[in-house]
C-alpha cells in the first residue's frame, strides 16, 4: 500500500498502522523514510477513515535516530547545516503528529535512540516492550535534543531527570520510563503488538472527534494559564457537544447498551 519499502502501511478497520522499514539499520531516518513518514501522517489527517494511528518498527529496534551514514562529516564539503535537516525533515512530521486530531500511538518494540525515542515520545500513547530502551544518544556525539525532546522529557519528567538523560545518554529502560511517568505503560514483549492494537482498535472505533479534542486540551495545558485553559475547555466542549457522537454517547447510557461511534 505504500509507495516506499522504508514504512510499511496497512489500513484496517480505521487504524492507519505504520510500520518503520529499516530493520538492517534498526530503522534509522533516510531521506526517503523521512518523507515518507510524513506522508502517512498527512494521510492520516486527510483521511476520515483513519480514526487512529499505530507507529511501530520492523526488526529488533522502534528507531536508532538519523542514519548516520547520511551525515557522514567525511563525505562532506563543509559543516553541516543540520538546522536544515531538522527544520525540512524532522520538524514538519512532528508538528503533524502533535497537530492531529486523532490518537497516535507508539509502539516501541525495541531501542529508540536520538531522534528516534523522540519520535515515540511526541505520539500521545506510548506502549514499549519491557526489553525496549529510551536512549537521547544525542550528547554521545556532540549533539543536543531534537524532534521534540528537550520539550517532551522536561514536561514529562522535569528538569533533572530530562537533563540526566540528555547529559549522560544513558538509556531508559520501558518499566523505568513507565515508573517515571514518560510512556504511558511498559508490557512483556511478546504482547506488545496485540495490546497496542487492542488499544488503536479501541480508540477507532471511538468518538473520534471527541478523542481529538481531548489531546488537543490537555496539549493546550502544557503553556496555558489555569484561566486560558479554562477557555479552551470551554471552546472544545461546545465543539464536542455538537458531534454526532456525543449525542450516540448519551443515548446509549439510558438505553443502556454500548454506543456506536461513527467518528461523526
Ligand atoms: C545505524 C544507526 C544509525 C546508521 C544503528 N545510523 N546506522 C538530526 C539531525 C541531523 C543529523 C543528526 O541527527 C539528528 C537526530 C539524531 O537522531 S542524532 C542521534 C543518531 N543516533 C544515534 O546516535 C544512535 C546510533 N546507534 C547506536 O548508538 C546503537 O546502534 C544503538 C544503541 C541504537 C543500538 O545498539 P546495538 O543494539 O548494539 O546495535 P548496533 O549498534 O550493532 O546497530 C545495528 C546496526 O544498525 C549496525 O550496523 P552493522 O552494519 O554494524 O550491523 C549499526 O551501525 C546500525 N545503526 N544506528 N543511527
């Protein structure tokens, strides 16, 4: 279904489910990846039938960051502009993952590292298999934080534990980035998949509109005033009262039964 082998794309029962396809290079970012990788995004805003989103890696690792091969300073004129690469690559695909008004979820299977973990850590769920890590390799090569993540661990875990990790490029384990409050919940590995998609078909076959106007409140929280949320909350309610399945919601309590959300 994909117009490119580095993501795989399948579209069922309303989960757009993306699957990172670099597995000899534990899925690190090429060119190619990289705008294909925002293509899905996009589609998954463009699209009504896709109600969630599942991003997970082929192979052993979730993603090892940018391929370094790529930014190889021996292959180079001169020092990079790795501002550019950011701002044309990395950037774009992040601000529609925090942009989309639907639930993306992560599932990381395996090491994330660099800009890699990052990626995981900007989706709105994160599963990670027990045997996963979170590495910022970042300082390991005389870089700083991107895609995200000097934003994501100072919010997530506050400023000493978000520097602990970015200084020493120490890696996290899942049950310990659980504990700590970075991902939403640390599984055996051989469940992850299952529990992931459990969870994407769940949100699918959710109010939709609903869902997203949740994540957008509580993203909305993270520089809000107590007052200016309060308008937020207040925007978004009135706008989730007037879908479809608000009204199903309701209806279905009294009648007792379970609702049927159309994502209307
Ligand atoms: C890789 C990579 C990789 C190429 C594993 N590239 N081949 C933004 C702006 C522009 C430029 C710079 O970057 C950024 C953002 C970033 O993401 S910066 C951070 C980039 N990522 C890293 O520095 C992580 C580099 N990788 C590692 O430290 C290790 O591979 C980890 C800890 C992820 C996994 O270690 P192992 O499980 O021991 O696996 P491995 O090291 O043996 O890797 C397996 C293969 O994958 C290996 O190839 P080989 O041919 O020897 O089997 C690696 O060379 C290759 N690989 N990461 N980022």
């Amino acid at each position: 279904m994909s117009d490119s082998d580095s993501i795989l794309l399948t579209l069922s029962e309303g989960v757009l489910e993306i699957t990172l396809n670099r597995p000899e290079r534990l899925n690190a970012f090429n060119d190619e990846m990289h705008l294909a990788l925002r293509a899905a995004f996009q589609r998954a805003h463009d699209e009504a039938e896709v109600r969630c989103v599942l991003l997970t890696g082929a192979g052993r690792g979730f993603c090892a960051g940018q391929d370094l091969g790529d930014r190889d300073p021996r292959k180079m004129d001169g020092p990079p502009d790795l501002g550019h690469t950011l701002e044309t690559f990395y950037n774009p695909t992040l601000r529609l993952i925090r942009a989309l008004e639907k639930p993306v979820i992560a599932a990381v299977n395996g090491v994330a590292a660099g800009a890699g973990a990052n990626i995981a850590l900007a989706c709105d769920i994160v599963f990670a298999a027990k045997s996963a890590r979170f590495i910022q390799a970042f300082s390991k090569i005389g870089l700083s934080p991107d895609a995200g993540g000097s934003w994501s661990l100072s919010r997530l875990l506050g400023e000493a534990r978000a520097k602990g990790l970015a200084l020493t490029a120490e890696p996290l384990g899942a049950e310990q980035a659980e504990a700590w409050g970075l991902i939403w919940k640390a599984v055996e590995d051989a469940e992850l998949m299952a529990v992931a998609r459990a969870q994407a078909a769940t949100f699918a076959s959710g109010p939709t509109r609903g869902l997203g106007l949740t994540k957008m409140s509580i993203q909305a929280a993270a520089t809000n005033s107590f007052d200016a949320q309060l308008d937020v909350e207040r925007d978004n309610q009135r706008i989730a009262g007037r879908s479809e399945d608000y009204a199903e919601g309701v209806i279905a309590f009294f009648d007792k039964r379970t609702p049927e959300f159309k994502g209307k």
